[in-house]
C-alpha cells in the first residue's frame, strides 16, 4: 500500500488500526473559500498527475511482490482504475501509464496486463478475472493493483458543484484521497476467498437527476444482492461473518445502502459485528480500495488480530455497481493466539 497515513502495508495497516488519518488541508479551495480538507500521500518529490499515479503504483506494486521472489515470472496483472466517465480522473492514458510502470519496477516484457476501469468496485471483478486466470493455468500468480485519486483540480470542480466533498457547508460529503494498493493472488496464501458476488444497484446515488419521474428509492437491492450471491458461493450467512471491512466513504447514501442490505439479510445474530472502513483514515480512493481492504483483512489474518473468520468486504460505485467477497482465514488468528 501506498496511503495518506503510510507508504506500505505495514505502516498503513498500522496506522489505520490505530484509528489515525491522513486529512490535511489541500491547496484546493471550497465553496466556502476555506481550504478543502483532503488525504493525500506525502510523497518526497511534488510528482503531479499521471507521473505522480505512476509512482503510487510502483510503490505499492514492489511492496506486495517483495513478500513472494519469482512471482513476477508468472504474473498477470489486472490495473484497476477510475471509471472511464468520471470527471478529473487521474490515469488518462493507461497505455502509456503501464509503460512507465513497467519500466519503474522492471517488469518482464513477457508480463499480461488487463484493466478494469470500474472505479471502487474495480476490484471484485479483478478478482473474478483472478479466480478463473489461476484456475484454467493461464497464470501462476494474479497481481490486483489499484490506484487512483480525487485529488484532481477536474475532479475537486465536479464534486464541489454535485455538493458532494465535505466541509462546512456540507455535513454530508466526502474526504478526497488518493491511494495505490496491490495484492497478490495465487492458489495458496493466509487468506482464501470462498464467495463473490456482483450486482447492479437500480436506485444509485445519481438516479433520477435530470430526468423526471424517474428517481427510485434505495431499497439496498444491489448490495443485498451482492451479499447473498457472496455469501452463497461461501456456504455461510451472514449471523456467521465474523467481520465486515466496507468503503463507506462519509455519504449517507452508502451507509444507507450497507445498513439495508444488513437489515435484509441478517437473522438470529446476538454477538457484536465489527465494521472496518478504510474511508476513515484515508478518505474516498476509488479504485485502490478493494484491494487496500483485502490488504487489512490479509494483515490483520497473518498478525492475529482478525475478530474471526470470516470476513465479508463491500464496495459500490456511484453507478449502482455493487460487489461483495468472502474470505477466510486458512489459519485462524483465534487458533493462532491460543496456540
């Protein structure tokens, strides 16, 4: 990970356990012509768009393939970014990005690259791409990268005129970050996913703006039905998910969406359910948030301080796309602390 709050994993995971954040002012001025509160990476040199992207993903990229020498041999890798449609989206020209990465870390010219551009769900349908790569043989190992930033002066125009970043006047709003996270998949590893699931949220955070007649009540039916598929596939409900890591970014909306599709599908639970957010110490980061989630849940499994196994992670994209995942500890930290 390369984050607002460290510049790998460790430091990251850390410090977000640890309840710190990253927000600071930025040079980016708000409605009320105080300076925006953001989350952005403090890096040594004042690297600006595409080249600073790049380096983000370099850092993040050499940190989770430092842990397993000779991965790069076998490795494809999934780049997940911003949607293609957002406005003062970071990597405009992903071709030329992957270059410059690829020669940052040295990468083999023999290594396959696909990207998704998806935007905070990018990272479950990498992992759908991952789980059918390692299953026919295609690949060795799957490396999910993601990298991404609001930080942008296109992007911080847009949300200020949708009323969407938080600040004084808007209670209701978003921090934006910026971050770049990378896990690596294989056949084996701390961690083992058991269930996914993919749906489309018909009452998304933008339906019905412009067009009349048309806006729908959030229902929570995407998430509700991407849990189920997840949870499904996992043989598990979700009474028994021991912890849930989320990208509640600070809108209501998403909270919203996450407490429905709880309500819809939770029966019989008494125990306390812990609910992670990486939003709180790092702001809203797009594309990277899935795997910077899967990356606590793998560290808090490898330390031993996971609430149990197993954990369910969720994400949504403005666009109503919904995506949830199941994990669990191959060896559980319970097991581990008492032994």
């Amino acid at each position: 990970m390369v984050t607002a709050v460290g510049l790998d994993a460790p430091s990251s995971c850390a410090a977000m356990r640890a309840r710190l954040d990253g927000f600071r002012e930025t040079r980016f001025l708000g409605l009320d012509s105080n300076w925006l509160i953001g989350a952005p990476v403090p890096l040594p040199r004042l690297w600006i768009g595409q080249k600073r992207m790049v380096r983000l993903a370099a850092g993040a990229m050499l940190d989770a393939l430092a842990a397993a020498p000779g991965a790069e041999d076998d490795l494809v890798l999934l780049l997940c970014l911003a949607e293609d449609t957002r406005p003062g989206r970071p990597v405009t020209d992903p071709e030329a990005f992957l270059r410059d990465l690829a020669a940052i870390v040295d990468l083999p010219v023999r290594t396959r690259t696909q990207m998704i551009a998806h935007g905070r769900p990018s990272g479950f349908v990498a992992l759908d791409r991952a789980r059918k790569l390692l299953t026919d043989g295609t690949a060795g190992h799957v490396l999910i990268l993601g990298v991404d930033s609001y930080l942008t002066i296109a992007g911080i125009t847009h949300y200020l005129d949708a009323q969407r970043l938080l600040g004084a006047e808007n209670p209701n709003g978003f921090i934006p970050g910026e971050a770049a996270a990378a896990v690596l998949v294989g056949r084996s590893g701390a961690l083992r996913l058991t269930g996914l699931g993919l749906a489309r949220e018909p009452a998304f955070i933008y339906n019905g703006l412009g067009e009349e007649g048309t806006h729908l009540p959030l229902r929570g039916d995407g998430m509700t039905a991407a849990y189920k598929a997840a949870m499904d596939a996992a043989n598990v409900d979700l009474a028994h998910v021991e912890y849930r890591i989320g990208d509640l970014i600070g809108e209501q909306f998403f909270f919203k969406q996450s407490t429905l599709a709880s309500l819809r599908l939770e029966r019989g639970r008494t125990a306390f359910q812990d609910f992670w957010s990486p939003g709180e110490n790092l702001g809203n980061v797009g594309a990277a948030v899935v795997p910077a989630m899967l990356g606590m849940a793998l560290t808090a499994a490898v330390k031993g301080y996971a609430p149990g196994t197993p954990v369910l992670i969720e994400a949504s994209g403005d666009d109503g796309a919904c995506g949830a995942a199941v994990l669990h500890d191959v060896q559980p930290s319970v097991a581990r602390r008492a032994a």
